[in-house]
C-alpha cells in the first residue's frame, strides 16, 4: 500500500518499484531504464485476461463479448500499463498460449514494444 497519493507517471514508477520483493537491482534498473515516464494516464482494468473475457455464442454462430469481469485491480494508470499487465504471463516456454497475438493495438506489444 502506498503512503501517500500517486500523481504522476514518475511516481507511479517509483511505487512499483518499492516493493522489496519485485526483484533484484539489475533487473529493476532495466526496467525503470525502459518503462516511459512521460506517457499519458487512462483507465485500466489491471488485470485483462481470457480468464475474465466473457464471451456468449449468438444464434448465427458468432460469438459476441458479453461481459468483462474481475475488476479489483483497476485503476488510472500510465497508458503502456494495460499492455504490461496483459502479457505478464507469457513465458518463452508458453507455446499454446497465443493471447498476445490478439491483443488490440491500445493494448498491444505491437504498440508498446518497450514494456512487453
């Protein structure tokens, strides 16, 4: 929990990084190396997923987004945020698991190449 408000994408970053257990110093540097701290902020869920995509078959056989779920972890936050939360599950090892391949492009690797 942070002690005091967050109001800027610098900040942002520097509270992420204050958890003790989120890595070691090398891997940390990289990371603030790469990740924008000018960037803008929007609304993010924080936690997109298959897992919380609600998809319903329609009668002609398509299928329609019917709900987005599991909304805890939402938020204002920097815009390239949804893109790293999104494909932090990949692993090099992960060969069925094609999510990145489909994100849109306000979420995708493709857009945001720097945080992936």
């Amino acid at each position: 929990m942070c002690p005091h408000p967050v109001h800027t994408v610098p900040e942002f970053v520097d509270f992420i990084f204050s958890n003790p257990h989120y890595g070691g110093r090398v891997y940390l540097d990289i990371l603030r190396g790469i990740w924008p701290t000018d960037s803008k902020v929007c609304m993010t869920h924080g936690d997109l997923k298959p897992c919380n995509i609600l998809v319903q078959l329609t009668d002609d056989g398509n299928y329609r987004l019917s709900g987005i779920i599991d909304w805890e972890r939402s938020g204002v936050y920097p815009e390239w945020y949804e893109c790293n939360k999104a494909t932090d599950m990949l692993t090099p090892t992960e060969a069925e698991d094609d999510w990145a391949a489909y994100l849109p492009p306000c979420m995708s690797p493709e857009t945001y190449p720097l945080v992936f």
